[in-house]
C-alpha cells in the first residue's frame, strides 16, 4: 500500500457538487493507493502508521492530539510514467480488490479512535485543501 499524507488545516471531497467528506485541521489528508499483493494486515498496519505519524505542528500525530483524517482511494498512486508519456496503470490493484482493503484502512484507523471522513470509492472526486506548511510525506507497506 502506497499512502500519501498531507498535512492540513482543512480538506473537502465533493462528488457531483456534494460534499462528501470534510475535516478542519490540524489534520490529515490521506490518499491511499493499493497494489496486487496488499492484505488487511499491511491496511492496519498503514492506518497505525498515518494514527502515530509525527507530522503535525510541534511534531504531534493525529493520536496525540484527536485530530480528523480524510481517506480518498487514489489509484493514481501506482501510475508508471518511465516509459513514454502516458502513464500505466499495471500495479494498481482493480476495484474489487482495492475498495476493501481502502475500507479497511479506514476501519482500523476508526478502531484506533480516529475520526475520519472519506471520499467515494471510484467516484469522480474533487478534492480540496489547505497544506499545512506545505508538509507531504508518500508512506509506504
């Protein structure tokens, strides 16, 4: 699993002009791609990792101080762009296999204590933020 986190002090989802999920900071924004060989035990071990990650102000994690997450699926994740100008898609999982474990990140982190808000699965998202800092770190299982 491939997670890139972001700092924020606010993050929003929309889907056909609805939000869907929306944070106010300190917090995470959380987009999660998933590959062929990722299981349940490396999403909980992503969401205890994004729970205790010491990235917010005064190196504080979202554990330390209660503060929300926002999870978006991001296939995108495991683009390869090495070869010619069009990406490849080839090591990100299909949707049947990817959406649970992405539920599953989210569940474990739900389960740590976190509240967390999410995007929609396959959606055609709109995503907005403010970085904090700019602070972004690519997290990997």
């Amino acid at each position: 699993m491939r997670a890139v986190a972001q700092r924020v002090t606010e993050a929003s989802v929309t889907v056909d002009g609805e939000t869907v999920g929306k944070i106010t900071g300190p917090g995470l924004c959380v987009l999660v791609g998933v590959t062929h060989d990722d299981t349940p035990e490396k999403a909980a071990a992503l969401a205890r990792k994004l729970w205790s990650l010491r990235i917010l102000p005064d190196e504080q994690s979202c554990s330390d101080i209660g503060a929300p997450l926002l999870v978006i699926s991001q296939f995108t994740l495991y683009g390869d762009a090495r070869k010619g100008r069009r990406p490849t898609w080839n090591a990100a999982a299909p949707g049947p296999v990817a959406e649970p474990l992405v539920d599953e990140v989210v569940a474990q982190l739900r389960a740590l204590g976190a509240h967390v808000e999410t995007g929609r699965f396959g959606a055609q998202m709109k995503v907005s933020l403010t970085n904090d800092g700019p602070f972004t770190v690519v997290v990997e299982m």
